[in-house]
C-alpha cells in the first residue's frame, strides 16, 4: 500500500469509511445477481475435445440437441394419457423433437423423450416443462436439462444455509479471538470481500462463462481470508499499541510487518489456485479464476478496512486481560520443548502424516453422474428410477458422429462398430444431412468402467477411408477428461511449486524455507486428499453428510481440494515464517526467533484455522456431493495444517536445519536485496522474547 493511500485513511478514517460504504452498496447491486448469470450445468468435459466436437457436428447438422435432455416419466400404461403428455411437452419453446422412450419391466410406466433446440437455453426449458406439469402428480420431470436446472436452484439454497449456519458461529468465535467491537471488524472486510468478488466475476462472466460453483469457493474462501488477515492485523495492532500507543505510527508499522505479510500470503494464495486454469475443464477455470480473484480483494479489503477501523478506534482496541500473554508464553515453551527433540518430534509427525495419506493412493476416478443431484428432486428420481425399471439398465450409450460423402463407406464404419467387442447390438446409421451421420451404440457396463472405456479407445482407433468419425456419450467424455488432465498435470504442478517458491523466496531470501515449505504442503494436502478418498469413496459416514457414494472420486474435485489445500497451507506458512524471520532480522539467535515466532503467532494461526475451517467447512452442509467434499476436505487439511505442521514440523525442522533454514546462493541473495521486500526490522525484540519466557 502506498503511503499516500495509507496517510489518507488514517487521517481521514471518516472519509474513507464513507467511501468503503459506496462500494459495498455498488457491488451488491451489481455484483449481487451474478448467480443467476453463471452457467450450472457442463464445465468437466474439456472444451475442444472429440467427445464435445461430437455433440457440436450433430448439433450444426440437425439444428437439435445431440441427445434427449428431458426424460418425462408418465407413471400411467394408456395410450391416451401418454399421447397428451407427448402433445403438452411438444408446445413446451425451445423442445425440438418429442419420442417415446419405453415402458417399463413391469408396464406400469412410460417413458417419454424431449430432444430441445441446438440455440435453446436448457435451464429455461426445463422450468417451463416442470411448471407445464406441476399438477400433475402420475408425471415426474427428469433429465440432463432438469437436473442442471435444480443444481443451479440448489447450489443457491445450500449457500444461503450454509451462510445462516456459519455466520453465528462465526460471530460467536470472532468475538472470542478478536474481544468485543473488534468482533464486527472481520464481518465488514468478508462482506467487502465477497460482495467486491462478485462484482468482478459479473465482468468476467461477459468475457469468460463462469460455472455457478465457483460461488461456492467465493463465499467460504472469502469469509475465511477475510478473517485471517484481519485478525493477523489485529493482532500486531495490539502489539504496537502496547508499544507505540494509538498513533499513527501504531497503524503504520502494522502495515509495514504484518500488512506486508498478508500481501505475501495472498499472493501465495492466489498463485496456487491460478494454476486450476490450467486445466481445460470449464469448472476447474472457473475455480481457479474465482480463488485468485477473492484472494486478491481478502487481502485489499484488509488492507484498507483495518487502518480505518484502527484510526477510529485507537486505544479501544487494546486487550487489557493477560490470557493473551499467557497464551503467547505457552506457545513459546512448547516451541523450545519441541525444539529439544526436533529430529524425533519431525519423523514421527511425517510418518504419521504419510499413513494418514495412504488412502490418497487408492483412489478411484469417477465422472459427475446422477448421484450428485439431491435425492428429492424430480431429476435424481427419474433417474433412480430409470436404472431400477427400465431395461435398459446396465449400457452406457455411445454416439459417433460421422461425416462422409458415400453411404456404403458409412454402413461400413457402422458394421465395423457394431463388431467392436463390449457393443452390445450393432445399429444402423441415422442420416442427419449434409453428408453428416450419427450412430448411436448401447454399450455394456458403466461410464466409468473399463469395457464402456475400451469400446471407445476401440471406435477411435477405427480406420475407415471417406469417413470422419468423433466419438462422443458419457464414456467418451469421461476419457477426455482424463486425457486432458494427464497432459496438463505437469505444467499445473511445475507452475504450483514453481510460483510458490518464487514467492517464498521473495519473503525470505531463503531457498531451503521454499522448498521445505512445498514439501510440507504436501504432506497436508495427502493427508486431506486421503480423508476424501477415504469417507466419500468409502461410501462412510453416509447418514450424518447425506450424500449417495458412486465408489469413488470425481477428479476435478481432487484438483480443486489439492489446489486449495495446498495455498491455504502456504497461507498459514506465511504467517508463521514472515514473523520468525522478522524476529531474526532483528537479532535473535534461530532458535530464540523460531520460538518467539510461534510464541507471537501459534494462537493466531490456531484461531485463524478454526475460523477458516468454519467458513469453508459450511460447504459441508451442500446438499451437492462433490462440493461438499472441497469443504470436508478442506477443513480437514486447514486443521491438520495448523495443529500439527505449524506447531510440529515446522520448529522441529527449522530447529534441526538452524542457520541452514536461511541459505541461499550469493547471487540469489543479492538479487532478493536488490528487490528490496524485506521487512522492516523493529526495535525491543530481545525484549519481546524475555517477556515470553518469562510469562507463565
């Protein structure tokens, strides 16, 4: 922050608070409404694949959907009735054709098809064709189109309870850490945070189609930021009370330690969820967008909310009770204690971490199918109903779009198809004009299974002369999906460690401390990784989460957990490291620094956490599997990372690695002088540290 900027918020708090007013005002008046313009259905197909080019050259040559997108069950056997239920869907804008799908095993039920308009906006479609037989209690409305339509209605409702559920709690633990007024303090700079977000990810939408899930992440990530880095200002405010007084030197040296610190963690932060736009997959982007903008605007937020709040309330803000200085005591001895042991205190934290990862390396991939919708909306009950009643359980179905000039060459590529093993009939080819043919294939087995999977890798590597083939359906897209993930897994990885380290190294001036920071991390995020692969694949604690398991674990979603476990770990690295070098700077021997670090910062991560894993543990109560497990996930790495890696690992390795913990080559060195983002040292630090020692 500039000084300029800073000198006018803390000699005109007035003013800016005014100000801060008028933005929050804009952005939710223009921000507000951005749920209802970010898609919610889509994004974990890679776009360009063949699966998808499929879809798009059956659409250009027909004008129609691909594949059926409403799936109509009439729960009655007479013609008639079927007839009218056929009629009153067809007059539904935006249906383009309407078919009959089948009776059910036992006859007591019909099945009726709606393919929609290749320009039609299925979410549109779909509310009108649920409202054209909302009374009629024998007719359930299901299929892809409905059950995006009531994930976007969902995701909405489930963020409004996981705001009423986490908010008084957040109150409540804000009020605990932060001690009276300063409690509102962190709800104003989330609801900066949040609504500020919004009002970019609305631009963004006009240039980039975002997915509705990113709100998710918006929401949890930006309460949790927002209070971290709040009561990480805070925090040192009160320090520079105690020794400054309530001027505006207080406010100035917090922001150049602690502010300097907050724009490191951020920056970490951002970087490390940036790298998801790797991936080609619509939500992963939208993931990795959303979480470097909200990291962006935590830390802005903080940044210019806290010094206006300080100048207002100065010496208010002071904590007169001695539990903090005990608090910061305990913290201190337990360091020393650790450090007295750090080679057995190190070994056992990593092997039991490393254990506690294992599951991680047993996971099972498995694509977003109907499990994720909620068991009480008409899409899930069609579709549940479906595969118990209708024959056609048990095939995944498989499109090939062809395009070629000569019918002989197409009933060729079709008699070759239907032979491919795993194909359950052979099917002729449909002519859909334009010299474009589409064949449709029942296949054995399920999307995700490795028959369904052959038949595709076996109709993509059929060769017939004059024919273009792209072969599309849930398998195909699910194979895409891999594909695209393995080929951009090492770019994402490189660039995660690779920006992280640049980061650290720009903090610190150390090349050990990035690098033992990357690996720790990794630890965190098996250890998070392993307790989603081992509840939610599992398929444990089903009554308390609510959740239906499908035997595994969707992959965007161990991107997006790995991701954000892995930035919220550098997040509380920062906060601990930024101030024992700080402590360092100013004198301290390495391990008197480690010690007063965490004697200055231990009950500040360990509250930050606990507030985070609130904020972000509320995605747990979403009635949608796999944004439920980001948030049971995530809490799980957030608490781990600060009970167990900052409290352990971190003092006993930096314990045993001493002066070590600060090398780097000469040249490095003096290019991260040149640079010039050290921070300021201050004065008393010797004293700081016989005060912690000291306390009981």
């Amino acid at each position: 922050m500039s000084k300029t900027l800073l000198h006018r918020l803390i000699t005109r708090p007035r003013h800016a608070l005014a100000g801060l007013f008028f933005f929050v005002l804009v952005a939710g008046a223009f921000g507000g409404p951005v749920a209802g313009a970010l898609y919610s259905s889509g994004g974990f197909v890679p776009e360009g694949s063949d699966s998808v080019r499929a879809v798009e050259r059956v659409e250009t040559a027909t004008g129609v959907g691909a594949a059926p997108s409403l799936a109509v069950l009439v729960d009655d056997a007479d013609p008639a009735r079927v007839g009218d239920v056929t009629a009153r869907l067809s007059g539904v804008d935006g249906v383009a054709r309407v078919t009959p799908g089948g009776a059910s095993e036992d006859g007591t039920s019909t099945l009726v098809l709606g393919t929609l308009d290749a320009e039609a906006v299925d979410d549109d479609v779909a509310a009108e064709a649920i409202e054209e037989f909302a009374d009629d209690g024998d007719v359930t409305v299901g299929g892809e189109a409905v059950a995006g339509l009531q994930i976007g209605e969902t995701v909405g409702k489930d963020l409004a309870r996981a705001e009423l559920l986490a908010m008084p709690l957040l109150l409540l633990l804000s009020l605990i850490f932060f001690g009276g007024r300063a409690a509102l303090l962190p709800m104003v700079v989330g609801l900066t945070t949040v609504l500020g977000t919004f009002l970019v990810l609305a631009g963004v939408n006009q240039v980039y189609g975002l997915s509705v899930f990113a709100l998710n992440l918006v929401i949890g990530l930006g309460l949790g930021l927002a209070i971290d880095y709040t009561l990480f200002l805070l925090t040192r405010y009160r320090e520079e009370l105690q020794r400054q007084g309530a001027t505006h030197g207080a406010i100035r040296t917090t922001l150049q330690t602690a502010g300097r610190t907050v724009v490191f963690s951020a920056a970490t932060v951002a970087v490390a969820l940036a790298t998801l736009t790797v991936f080609p997959m619509g939500f992963t982007k939208s993931m990795g967008i959303a979480g470097a903008i909200v990291a962006g605007l935590a830390a802005t937020a903080s940044l210019v909310i806290t010094p206006i709040f300080f100048a207002l309330r100065g010496a208010r803000l002071a904590r007169r009770s001695a539990a903090r200085s005990a608090a910061a005591g305990r913290w201190y001895r337990f360091s020393h204690a650790v450090m007295r042991r750090p080679g057995r205190v190190a070994a056992a934290t990593a092997v039991v971490m490393v254990a506690l990862s294992a599951p991680a390396l047993r996971t099972e991939w498995t694509p977003i199918d109907a499990t994720v919708v909620p068991t009480d909306q008409s899409a899930r009950i069609v579709s549940d109903r479906l595969s118990q009643e209708y024959g056609g359980t048990g095939t995944t179905p498989v499109t090939v779009a062809m395009e070629a000039d000569d019918p002989a060459q197409v009933a060729e590529y079709a008699a070759q198809a239907g032979a491919v093993t795993g194909v359950r009939a052979p099917a002729e080819p449909l002519e859909l004009g334009d010299g474009t043919w589409q064949l449709a294939l029942p296949v054995e087995g399920a999307t995700a299974g490795s028959t369904a999977q052959d038949v595709v890798a076996g109709l993509r590597d059929l060769r017939v002369d004059g024919v273009d083939a792209l072969v599309g359906g849930p398998a195909a897209s699910f194979i895409d999906q891999q594909a695209a993930i393995g080929a951009s897994l090492p770019l994402a990885v490189s660039l995660l460690v690779l920006l992280t380290l640049i980061v650290l190294w720009l903090m610190t001036g150390s090349v050990v401390l990035p690098l033992k920071a990357v690996v720790m991390n990794t630890l965190t995020v098996g250890v998070a990784l392993g307790a989603l692969t081992f509840v939610y694949q599992g398929g444990r604690l089903t009554g308390l989460l609510g959740y239906t398991p499908n035997g595994g674990v969707e992959p965007t979603d161990f991107l997006v957990t790995a991701a954000l476990v892995f930035a919220l770990s550098t997040d509380y690295g920062v906060f601990l490291l930024g101030r024992i070098k700080e402590e360092r700077d100013a004198g301290l021997t390495e391990r008197e620094a480690v010690a007063t670090g965490l004697g200055h910062t231990g009950a500040v991560v360990t509250a930050a956490a606990l507030l985070l894993a609130v904020a972000i543990g509320a995605f747990s109560t979403s009635s949608i599997s796999f944004i439920q497990q980001i948030g049971v996930a995530t809490a799980v790495g957030v608490l781990v990372d600060a009970f167990v890696v900052r409290s352990l690992l971190v003092p006993s390795l930096m314990g045993l690695l001493g002066k070590w913990n600060w090398w780097a080559p000469v040249w490095l060195r003096r290019l991260h002088d040149r640079v010039g983002l050290s921070e300021r040292p201050v004065a008393r630090t010797e004293e700081r540290a016989r005060v912690l020692a000291d306390t009981p």
